[in-house]
C-alpha cells in the first residue's frame, strides 16, 4: 500500500524520498483498489489508494475527477484538500488551488498532512510548498496593526507546519518553512517553543543570518543574559552587515539601545583583552599599547588610557593620536586637551580622522574645546605667533564642524600672516557662501574687503575691484574705513582708476562708472577721478538723466567731509 508504507526515516519526502513504485508495482494497487471499491463502495481509504496510484501513473486528469467525487460525497478531509491542492497546482490551476489551500487552512487540521506529503513526488511537493510558503509570507507581512492579528498568525502557522516538521531533519527550502513557524511561535507568545526551531534552523546551517538575529531577539525578550544575544548579533553581523542592519533598525528604540549597550561593551571587552594579550606576547610593539589605549577609551577608562599613551606608547616613539586629547577633554582639562590636538589638524589625512572623532562628542563638549582653541589661537597671533596659533585655529574650524564663521575668518587672518593666501582666500570663500544670508552686512563687507586684499596679494586687481565694490555697495561706512585699515586711501583710489580707465578703453562705460563712484565713496576729493572728455561722455552715452540732477554723493557717517560739489557730469546718485 502505498499511502500506508511507513516512511524509513523522520527525513524530508524531497531529500530522502524512497524510489519510486515500478509501473507494474502502481498498476498493481490500482487493480486492488478497484476491487475493494468494488467490494464497498463506501471505502473512502480504497478510494484515495486509487487517487495515490493513478497521480503515480501520471494520469492527474482521472485522479482529479476521482477526487471530485470523494469531495462530492460529504465534507471534504484534509487529505483530498490537499491531493485536490497539489493537482490544480500540476495543471496550472493557481487560483483554485489556492482556494483549496484556504479551505485547508480554515479547517486546522495538520495531523493527516504529513502521510500525505510522503507520496509526492519531489518537483511536485516544492511546487506545493512554494505556494504556501509565498502565502503565510504575506499573511505574516500584512499581520502588523491588523484586529485579527493573532487568527493571521495562526494562519500563516497551519500553512506552513507540515513543510517545517519535514524541514527539522531535511534542511533545503523546508528549513524556510521552519523558520517562518518560528516567527509565528514568537508573535504567539511561545518563544521557548520559537527557541526550538531556531535551533533546528541552525543545526541544518549555522550561518543563516536571519534565525540568528530572530534567535538574538527571543534572548532579550526571554531576559536571558547579554552575551547569548551580542554573540548571536555580531556573527550575524560578520556574515552579512547588509542584511542585519536592517534587522537591528526595524526594533524599537529601547531594544535598540540595550543592543546597542550590549555590543559596546562585548567589543570593548575583546579588544581590551587581545591589547592584554598582544602587550603580554611583545611589550616593545607599539601596535599593543595603542590597540590597549583605545580599549580603555572605549571602556570610559580616561585616566588609564591617557596614562598608557604618555608612558609606553610615548617611549616607544609611537606617532601622535588624538586618544590622549580626547581623555583629557573627557577628564575636564579643555586647556590640555586644546594643546595636545592642535598639532593634528594641520595635515589632511590627521585632519579627516580627528574631525571624525570629534563629531563623536557631545554638543558641549565640542563647544568648550572650539572656545578654549579660539582662545589659545587669539593668544599667539597677538603676539605675533601665527605660525604656532595656526594648529589651534585648524582645531577650531575641526570641533565647529568645519563651518563656524568665527572660526574660518579667524584661520583665514592666520594664513594671510603667514603668506599663504591660497588657502586663506578659501576659508573666506566657505564663510562668505555660507554667510551669505545671515544679515549682518558690515561683517560681510569686512569679509569682502579683506577677500579683495588676499586677490590682490594674488595679482588679481579685477576680481579685488569687484570684491571692493561689492564690500562698499553692501556697507558702505564699514566697507571705507575696512579698506582704509587694510589698503590706505590712495593705493584705494588708484586701483578704482585704473580700473575704470582700462573699463572705459574697452567702452564697458557702466562698469566704469561703478568703478569711479567707488572710488569718491572712498576719496570723494581725489582729483585724479575729476571728470574728463571721457568720463564726460561716458556718462552721457549710460546715464543721460546726470545732466538733468545735481545729487550730491551720500554722506557716509563719521567719514571726513566729501569736499567741493562735483560737476553735473559726475555727480554720484
């Protein structure tokens, strides 16, 4: 009998499946299973033996018409649900075998499945466990928020139990199956039970992913101690960073805080024993001390971290680092930690870690040590040290965020002491774009002005003309006594001429006239901006209607007096 053969082994029907039944041997149990519906026809048993030997025989059109008339005789058993299921699969019928399937699933009954799955063959038992799987996957998906929750996880569970049990001992796509179960054993509340098919999961392959970060969770819901689950989440996260990450963000916030907690600490532990062992093994390797400093950082261990850094590591030559400034700065010592990273700021690669570690900070912290570096900074350039204050400048510009205006305009006037105007004109460039709207046009004018110095210090009169001009439009009292400071009046004024005499030749009149108005706002008696033939008829050809006002320029306030009345020609607006 082939339904009543029992299997020689727990193991799955498509991983272990015993050879197939000869022909003549099915033929066979079709003609007894004649006979005995012959002899009652009421034997439901000999009715499904026949099913059994003609689905063997490959006629699925009779064992589906033989099954119709099982289904007919009274309501249906699980087991010619099932058969009736798998055949409307065979023929391409998906929507009614999924009909089938809920009506299945709807009655609960599991018991009589797993006799039944034993005689599929196993292309078509895959096709039938394909489906249900898709299908309690997306019972399971659509679950969350739902008011039938709890009868959907029961759903989802009766779908999936004969392919899991099979799955206990085959592994292979059923291990699936036994995987989706044990998230449905967790969403009902029996996580001890979930356990157990996490651990069946595992057995069959130890590296899959997604049971060891169920597995991690049903720890911390059990209580259980922190080791099980860190260790279950970081060999998770050794196989597949990608797939865990996920996993770990989709939690609630206070699991995620204790996992986090968790994994901190676990690290921390075994870096601070492999440094203990790396230092016992070769104390004279520096790579030991180092690897023990950063342990003790991680750990909350300052004081012992910082002591490492200025003892051993400090003997055996070991490069500068930023631990030692940074335990000091979490110790409450600004002033030190200021001095023992200003040093590593100067140079690109130092620069990117050490803001990398600063952004790690808190708010406050970062803040005291961007004053305490302002400070020391303001210091040296008093006393005429730009070159020393240069490093404590970087390490204000590092601990702002890279973007405090205070901070880049006071790098910005350390580099131009030491001659590199380069890269003193591209602090003020990101200052003055990122300044751009925030209302205090005399700073900004300033901040021109001293951008018009550093072009000119670069050979670039036209753009520290347009530099100029723009300073003395935005702000024009800040902008003359600014340039009055930096430049002197007349080297001013005669750059403003030469600018406009070179605008007029090239017959660009209206940048002349800006160019010859900037220059009396700046020195309204200079006689050199006096109006000429040129000017003159400059100012006739862009600005007609001069010869019809007679404004006086505008007085700029607390600038000396603007001199004699100017001619109609030249009068500014």
């Amino acid at each position: 009998c082939i339904r009543r053969a029992p299997a020689p082994t727990r193991q799955g029907a498509w991983q272990t499946q015993p050879e197939p039944p000869s022909r003549r041997d099915v033929c066979g149990v079709y003609q007894l299973a004649s006979l005995l519906m012959e002899l009652d026809v009421e034997d439901e048993a000999a009715r499904l033996l026949a099913t059994d030997a003609l689905y063997h025989l490959g006629l699925l059109g009779d064992a589906h018409g033989a099954l119709q008339v099982a289904l007919a005789k009274g309501p249906p058993a699980a087991v010619v649900l099932v058969q009736l299921a798998l055949l409307q699969l065979c023929r391409g019928f998906t929507y009614y075998a999924h009909q089938l399937v809920k009506r299945l699933v709807q009655a609960r009954d599991t018991a009589c499945r797993q006799p039944t799955l034993n005689v599929f063959c196993p292309e078509d038992l895959q096709l039938l466990w394909g489906h249900c799987h898709t299908w309690a996957l997306a019972i399971l998906q659509a679950r969350p928020g739902a008011a039938n929750s709890r009868d959907l996880t029961r759903d989802a569970f009766t779908c999936l139990w004969p392919f899991s049990l099979q799955g206990r001992a085959a592994g292979h796509q059923a291990s699936e199956s036994l995987l989706a179960q044990a998230c449905c054993y967790g969403l009902l509340g029996q996580k001890k039970t979930a356990m157990f098919d996490f651990n069946s999961v595992l057995q069959a392959k130890l590296g899959n992913v997604q049971a060891l970060c169920e597995q991690a969770l049903v720890y911390l819901a059990l209580g259980q101690p922190k080791k099980a689950h860190v260790a279950d989440i970081l060999f998770a996260l050794k196989l597949d960073p990608a797939a865990v990450v996920p996993e770990l963000r989709s939690l609630r916030r206070d699991l995620q805080s204790l996992l986090a907690q968790g994994l901190h600490e676990d690290v921390a532990q075994g870096l601070l024993a492999a440094g203990e062992a790396l230092v016992q093994m070769d104390c004279a390797q520096p790579s030991g001390h180092l690897l023990l400093a950063d342990a003790l950082m991680a750990l909350g261990s300052y004081q012992a971290a910082c002591a490492r850094l200025q003892g051993p590591c400090a003997l055996l030559g070991c490069p500068r680092r930023p631990e030692g400034g940074l335990g000091r700065l979490k110790q409450g010592d600004v002033r030190a930690a200021a001095r023992d990273l200003q040093g590593l700021g100067l140079a690109e690669p130092d620069a990117a870690d050490l803001g990398f570690l600063l952004r790690l900070l808190e708010a406050s912290q970062r803040q005291s040590l961007t004053q305490a570096a302002a400070r020391e900074a303001n210091v040296l350039l008093d006393t005429g040290r730009p070159r020393q204050a240069l490093g404590f400048c970087s390490l204000a510009v590092l601990a702002s965020g890279g973007g405090g205006a205070c901070q880049l305009r006071l790098r910005a006037t350390c580099l131009a002491q030491l001659r590199e105007c380069d890269r003193a004109l591209k602090d003020l460039d990101q200052l003055l774009q990122e300044g751009a709207g925030d209302g205090d046009l005399p700073r900004w004018a300033e901040d021109l002005c001293s951008r018009g110095r550093l072009l000119l210090s670069l050979g670039d009169e036209v753009g520290a003309t347009a530099a100029f001009i723009q300073a003395l439009t935005l702000a024009p009292a800040p902008a003359q006594s600014s340039l009055w400071g930096q430049l002197g009046q007349i080297p001013t004024v005669r750059l403003f001429l030469r600018q406009g005499q070179c605008c007029l030749e090239q017959q660009r009149h209206v940048e002349a006239w800006t160019a010859a108005q900037s220059g009396l706002l700046v020195d309204p008696g200079h006689r050199s901006l006096e109006p000429r033939e040129g000017w003159t008829r400059a100012a006739a050809q862009v600005f007609p209607w001069l010869h019809r006002t007679r404004p006086r320029p505008h007085a700029v306030p607390g600038s000396p007096s603007l001199g004699p009345k100017l001619p109609p020609t030249l009068a500014l607006a």
